[in-house]
C-alpha cells in the first residue's frame, strides 16, 4: 500500500516537472526570470561582419608541361582569382571609426567591407596590424555607429560569464554563452605573443575577431582562434585579452606602427636540476645568459646569471614567460624587474628599448631562397616598402634564380607584399613564387620553385 502511494506521488511529481519545463514561465512569484536579451541588444550593434576580398594567383596546371615551357618560355602565367573570406570586428571609437578585429582576418586583403547589424555596408581600410598578438585596426567613414565600452581584462576570472558574439559560418550577429574557463593561455604560436582568455562560448569559423563580452556589456577580449580536430567548436575557443588589443591599437595610432619593447636579454629557463647546478635559491625563473651592450638590461643593472623571477609584481616561472610580459609591452615604458642575485632578492627599473626590424634567412621561408637574408625594407619616411634582400651567398639556389643583395620584392604572385610576415604567408600557400623585383630603376619579375 506505501508502495504504491510513492509511486503515484513520484509520477505526480514527475508530471509536474515535465508540465513546468514546458511552459517555462516568465515570471515566479513576482519575480522575472533572468534573461540576457537586454545585454545582446546593448552589444551586438557595436560587432560588424567583415568580407575580405584578395587575388590569389592560380598555378597553371600545363607550367611544368616541357612543351608549354618551351613556348610559353620558364614563366608560363596561370592567372588570378579572386578569393573572398568572412570574420568578425568590434567598433571601439564610434566617433573615428575605429574597429579592432584579427590581423588574420584582413591579412593581405585588396579589399575590405563591413555590415553593420543593420544591413548597412560600408568599405573599410587597415590603419594598422599586428601579426604577433593577431590584433588589427580597421577604419570606416560612416555615422550612426554604435561602439563597445572597453573592459578591464586584468580583473577576469575564471568561472565569469561571457557571451561570443560574431559571424560564425556567415551566420551575422550570432551569440553564444559560456564562461571564462582558464586565463593566460600560451604556446600555440611560437614567434608570437600570447596570453590568452580560453572559455566554452560556442566559437566556430568566422567568429575571429568578434567580442567576448562579460556581463556588464564590455569588450574583454577580441576571439581568435579556437582548438579543435574537426574544425567546429568542441568547448575551446580563445580570445586576445584587451589588455593586449588595446596597447596593441595605442601604439598604432600613436606612431603608426607597433613598437614592440626590448631588454636586451638572452635567457633560459631555470628548473629543479637547473637550479641544484647553480646552487641557486629558486627553482623558477628565466636565466640571464648574456647582456646586450648599451641594452636597457644593462642599463638597469642586471648581470649575467641573475635569475629574473617577476616583471611589474608578476611572476615569472620561465624564459618563455619573461618574452611575453616584455614583448607585450611598448618601447619607452618603465618595468620593475624583480631577480635572484647571489640568493638575495633584488629590484630594479627598466625603460625598455624598442625591437629592431626582425631579419629572416631564406631557407626558412622557401626552399627556393636558401642562401639569400631579408629584412623589411623601410622607405625614408618609415613606412614598410617591401623585402630587401641584404645578402646572397655565391652558388646559392636564391643566387641561381637570379636574386642579388639590394633587390627590394614589391609583390609575390601579384600580390603586394610590405613586410617579412606577408612573404612567409605567401610562400607557405604556394611552392611556384613569382616576385616583383625592384632593382635600381627597373622592375622584373624572378620565378622561385
């Protein structure tokens, strides 16, 4: 008899439940259940989708045939195409226009055009772009736009609500939720900087450079990539702090470029075993190996086999460490740097120096030119002006192909090109490179297999 009542009253039970999940009223006692609609409607207008247009040389399929060589000569044309891409972008400055968005998504584009929530387009041009955080500024000229508060990245934790709001698929203005589920996240790109907010807001392709946004409707990070085996969302998205994205946007439109700050260091990281060696007092840390000359290192202080252990109150458990908090940071600025000398615990001020303009030997951009080093040509007034080619060894294959120290490549598959990142790109997509040379006062054109 017992039995049966609790089985008619767990069906009652079991009814009821079922009855309310179905009807899911909108409001309990007086009270309205919580809704993130009004957040969404402050947020999405300020996030545009972006559609990047670019040629892309296409390869002609008879170029390796010998009869067309014979005819054709060595540089058998294959034409161009035209390829188009969609992202994401935030307004930050409605007044100037300003959008911050990935370097990825605008990477080498001819063109560029956003849409706003409304369906109102507009073209867009790059101010700025940043491949080593994957942070860019675009500009449009446009009134009635609606920007996004930036927040505060430094006080994020994890466990805080987030929404992803972006173009995922070409899907405009979509917006997922989740929480922030691990901070400082790094080691996916090894000649960038990264410090990564990771969190399970549904982001997928095409989301790059949209807004995670936290519950007061602020910016707090800039979504960029996303770790997956099948190219969907598994839980596992990154954003680029604004931290980041903001010193990354001041700088470009301070000076018109990133000037990224230098110590002037060589380190290792230090462990256990590292640490038992050296007999020292700590068994984190980036070791000092070497000082640069006339370096804000040595200016500070620093020596080699002092152990630096924290930048600004920071932590640092090791040398990779100790490149980011530097790299992330802008020429001219003060940093306390806290080290291990002689078992003692020492302080000292910094005021950083700026990176030169990064050299790249040719082998490590494209078989084709081993023996020859580039730079970033910079024209008079400071402005990137192509590849120059400073050196080329004798007998080398970028000496065979025709390459000579003082040539400056414009362009690459008829494709202009500003800078190292752009050549490196570009010779990554495609084995047959085609470049314009500028050599003295004539122009020709090189082919590098």
């Amino acid at each position: 008899m017992i039995s049966n009542i609790r089985l008619a009253l767990a069906g009652l039970l079991l009814a009821i439940s079922a009855t309310a999940t179905a009807q899911m009223p909108a409001v309990v006692d007086g009270q309205a259940l919580p809704s993130l609609a009004p957040l969404v409607e402050r947020a999405s207008p300020a996030v545009v989708n972006i559609r990047v247009s670019q040629t892309v040389a296409q390869r002609n399929p008879f170029g390796d045939d010998p009869f067309w060589r014979f005819f054709g000569g060595p540089n058998v044309p294959g034409g161009a195409s035209e390829a188009v891409s969609a992202g994401s972008g935030v307004i930050v400055d409605a007044l100037r226009g300003y959008i911050l968005t990935n370097h990825h998504v605008v990477a080498n584009a001819d063109e560029i055009q956003i849409t706003l929530m409304d369906g109102a387009t507009h073209d867009a041009e790059i101010i700025g772009s940043d491949p080593a955080t994957d942070i860019a500024l675009i500009k449009v000229e446009a009134e009635g736009l609606v920007e996004m508060p930036i927040g505060d990245s430094e006080i994020v934790r994890v466990g805080d609500f987030v929404l992803a709001i972006g173009n995922p698929f070409g899907l405009s203005h979509t917006v997922t939720s989740g929480i922030v589920s691990a901070l400082g996240r790094a080691g996916f790109n090894r000649n960038g900087y990264e410090d990564f907010i990771q969190t399970d807001a549904s982001i997928n392709p095409g989301n790059s450079g949209g807004a995670l946004v936290n519950m007061n409707g602020e910016l707090v990070g800039i979504n960029s990539m996303i770790v997956s085996r099948t190219g969907g969302n598994v839980g596992i998205g990154f954003a680029v702090p604004t931290e980041i994205a903001s010193s990354i946007m001041n700088q470009i439109l301070d000076f018109g470029e990133v000037r990224r700050g230098l110590l002037g260091v060589t380190i290792q990281g230090i462990d256990a075993e590292a640490a038992e060696a050296l007999n020292a007092s700590v068994d984190q840390g980036a070791l000092i190996t070497e000082i640069v000359p006339g370096s804000a290192a040595e200016k500070s202080g620093l020596r080699i086999d002092d152990i630096i252990v924290a930048v600004d109150g920071n932590k640092i458990d090791d040398a990779s460490n100790l490149r980011n908090a530097i790299g992330l940071m802008g020429s001219g600025e003060d940093v306390n740097i806290t080290y291990i000398r002689d078992g003692k615990t020492r302080n000292t001020t910094a005021i950083l120096q700026q990176q030169q303009t990064a050299r790249s030997a040719g082998a490590d951009i494209h078989p084709g030119l081993q023996g020859a080093r580039f730079a970033t040509f910079t024209t008079s007034s400071g402005a990137e002006g192509g590849i120059e080619v400073t050196d080329v060894e004798d007998g080398s294959p970028a000496a065979q192909r025709g390459i000579r120290a003082g040539d400056v490549i414009t362009a690459v598959n008829r494709r202009a090109v500003r800078n190292l990142q752009q050549l490196s790109e570009l010779a990554r997509a495609n084995r047959i490179l085609f470049l314009l040379v500028k050599r003295g006062d004539r122009s020709l054109m090189l082919q590098i297999r």
